[in-house]
C-alpha cells in the first residue's frame, strides 16, 4: 500500500470527474473491489477501467504473493499509463517510485522502467535505473539497460538512446547484447541517420555479434519508408546470405510499402513469397491488402477481405477498424462504416477521434442523427472526462444535444473498454 499513501500526498486535487484521489481510492476500495486480486484479474479490470483513480486502486488489491517482474509489468504500465494520460505526471511518478525500492533483481526493475515508458517520463527511468543500478549484483547484465533505452525509444526521445547507449555501457560496464544494438539501430534509423544505422551492425561483428533478422527488418523498414529501394532489397539479400531467415514481421515491412504505395497484386506477391518460406500471412498483412484494395478504388474487395479475416485465422485489429472506417467514410458508405465501428465498439478497439468524427459527421449530415448520437454516447464512455472536450465541440457544431448526467451516469454502469488498441502495428515497431 506503499503507493497509495505517496499517492494520497502528492494527489490531493481535484480529478476529472470532480472527486479528490483520497476520496476516490476510498470509494473504490470499499465499494466496487475486492479485498485481494490476483494479477491477472486486475490487469484485466485496469485494462478497462479509464478512471485513474480507480486503476490504481486496483492495483493495490493484487495479491502481494503472486507478484513477480513478469506478472506485475502490465498492470503497473496501464496504472501509470491512466494517470498520465490524465495530465497527472507527478501522480504516475509517485507510484512507480514506489515501487523502486522493491526492486533489487533486474527483472523487477526492468519491469518499473518499461513502466515509466507507458507513463511518458523517460527522464524519470533514467533517475531510476541510476539510483537502483548501485544495489543490482555486478556485473549489471543488459537486461535493464535495454529497458532504459528502450523507454527513450518508445516516447519518441530517438536522439537520446546512442548517447544512454555509450555513456551508459561505459559507465556501468554493461556489455550490450544483439538486442541493445537493435535499439540503437531502431534510434538511428527513426532520426533518418542510415550512416550510423549502419555502422552499428559494423560494430556488433566486431563484437562478435551476428545482427539478427529483426534489426534488418528495422533497417529495411527505414529504407523503404526512404524509398530507398534499391538499398532495401540490398538489405534483404544481405539479411538471408547471412543465414537470418525473414519472419512476418519482415515481410509485413514489404508489405507495407505496396500496400500504401503500390497495387493489390503487388501486396498478394509479398504474400504468395510468404507462404512459399512457410510463413503465414497474419492480420497486419491483411490490412495492408486492404488498404491497397481501398487507395486503388476497390472498396467491394476491401470489404470482402474484411468480412472474410475469420476465415483466415485472423481478427480485426485496431488498425483494421481505423483504416477501413476512414476509407469507408472516406467513400459515403456510412452504413458499412457504421457496423464496423459497432464491431470495434463492442471488442474495445475504438478508431481515433478523428476516424469516429468523420462518421458521426456523415450519419448527422446524412439526417441519421438518432444514430450519430447513439455512436457519441457509447465513445464519451470510453474516455476520461478530460478528454472529451472535443466530442463536446463536435456535438455543439451538429446540433447534437448532449444527454443529461442522470442518463449518462445509467448508461455508463455498462462494461467500458479501451479506446485505442495498445499496441502498434509491426511496421512501425518493426
């Protein structure tokens, strides 16, 4: 309960939903959760539940003797994910500070870094593995370190991440491994700088460390999206010569390059190549043939492909359901839209504001705007109440009358979701 009391000091304010954190934490505590969680059943209440209050309350009710660096990762980075996600930065920090001192092996302390990664503080995880590192056994093996560098990676701080990587593996006399140079490549390669992408598989040979077929994968990935061809399929050979055979996630990364910038029958190549080396293509593969089928004006095929994923193994992700509604929007099919974005509704994976408005703005021009408010009642539950100032413009700008506080609270006791899928499709984490 260590981070509940933090919590409490640093958070004694007013919270979106007009209740202080004390307050909160207690209601919860006592009205709506068990006394003990196991860790799989809070991660799944925090995964949707967007109240940050009550995901950390949550949190506080796992199970202290099924916690481990593995169990625990996810619901802590969905806990400080929540606060932060309300502006509440110093909230988030507070928790996982909390947490630190617990963390004398490195898989604990990874776990806390990939963590503050989900909280957008970087800076904070660099403040944490220094203060922690002193305590861990020596040598510090490059499990932590690629944790720290991979937070900087994932909130966009590219221009950090070689500089971590030398003073870092200097300082501490960490020996990077094959993933630590995957991350270093994955920082050159997002600050356009091929050169030094480059030379750090240079550096990894000389080391003694063969580069894997995800750092190619990167490094094709860059290329393409360069439209460096030529240097792409250069990599490509380079990779299978080199005895490293491509996974999904590679040939997606070819895929991806037809898919937004060539033909379908471009896209089905890269998937006959694919199931000729035994590899099965899987649902980002399909919706980068969907894309194709919609940016060359073959919408009928998109939607087939989209009704037919089932069948193939395969479900809707996230990106299945943003792209397909803006293309569909994008085509005046708002019935189609509409049952898409029911689907994405009742499995949790909500399109983007920017996706969902463009329906919403078709259904109410259209003159269906019984069913326009419907789609804005069901989104407004799915977000904190901070972040709904632009639905409330958009209803404002239509004409939409918003429900009364007594229905919205009726409604609400209905199961929510997540808004937008966690993950991010392989070409761009590639």
């Amino acid at each position: 309960m260590a981070a509940t009391a933090i919590l409490l000091r640093h958070g004694r304010r007013a919270h979106a939903h007009g209740a202080p954190l004390s307050r909160a934490l207690s209601a919860t505590a006592g009205d709506t959760q068990p006394d003990v969680l196991s860790v799989s059943d809070a991660t799944r209440r925090i995964r949707r539940e967007h109240d940050p209050d009550r995901a950390v309350s949550i949190l506080q009710a796992i199970d202290s003797a099924s916690i481990s660096a593995a169990s625990t990762r996810h619901a802590l980075s969905l806990a400080a994910r929540r606060l932060s996600r309300s502006r509440r930065f110093a909230d988030a920090d507070a928790l996982l500070s909390s947490h630190l001192p617990a963390s004398t092996t490195e898989p604990h302390l990874a776990a806390i870094l990939c963590s503050y990664a989900s909280a957008n503080l970087p800076e904070k995880a660099l403040d944490a593995f220094r203060s922690t590192a002193p305590s861990l056994p020596t040598p510090i093996s490059p499990l932590p370190f690629n944790a720290l560098l991979s937070a900087f990676l994932r909130c966009r701080r590219h221009a950090r991440v070689p500089v971590l990587f030398s003073e870092l593996s200097k300082e501490l006399s960490i020996t990077p491994n094959a993933t630590s140079y995957g991350i270093l490549v994955k920082a050159y390669c997002m600050t356009r700088d091929d050169v030094k992408a480059k030379q750090a598989l240079d550096q990894m040979r000389e080391q003694g460390i063969s580069p894997t077929t995800s750092i190619y994968t990167t490094l094709i990935d860059s290329m393409y999206k360069q439209k460096k061809t030529e240097e792409a399929e250069h990599l490509w050979r380079e990779m299978v010569e080199g005895g490293c055979k491509p996974d999904v996630a590679t040939y997606n990364v070819k895929a991806m390059k037809y898919g937004l910038h060539g033909k379908p029958e471009e896209v089905l190549e890269v998937m006959r190549e694919m199931e000729a080396a035994g590899v099965k293509p899987d649902t980002i593969t399909y919706n980068f043939l969907m894309t194709s089928y919609c940016r060359n004006g073959k919408l009928e095929d998109a939607k087939v492909l989209y009704h037919s994923l089932a069948e193939k193994g395969c479900s809707a992700n996230a990106a299945t359901y943003k792209h397909m509604l803006a293309a569909l929007c994008a085509h005046g099919d708002f019935d189609a839209g509409l049952g898409i974005a029911k689907e994405s509704l009742k499995r949790h994976k909500v399109p983007d504001f920017k996706t969902m408005k463009g329906l919403v703005q078709g259904l109410a021009k259209g003159g269906r705007v019984a069913e326009a408010k419907k789609i804005i009642v069901e989104v407004k539950q799915r977000f904190p109440e901070n972040l709904l100032s632009g639905w409330k413009k958009l209803e404002k700008e239509l004409g939409l009358e918003t429900l009364d506080s007594d229905s919205r609270d009726t409604q609400s006791k209905g199961t929510s979701g997540e808004t937008v899928a966690e993950s991010k499709s392989v070409a761009a984490d590639a």
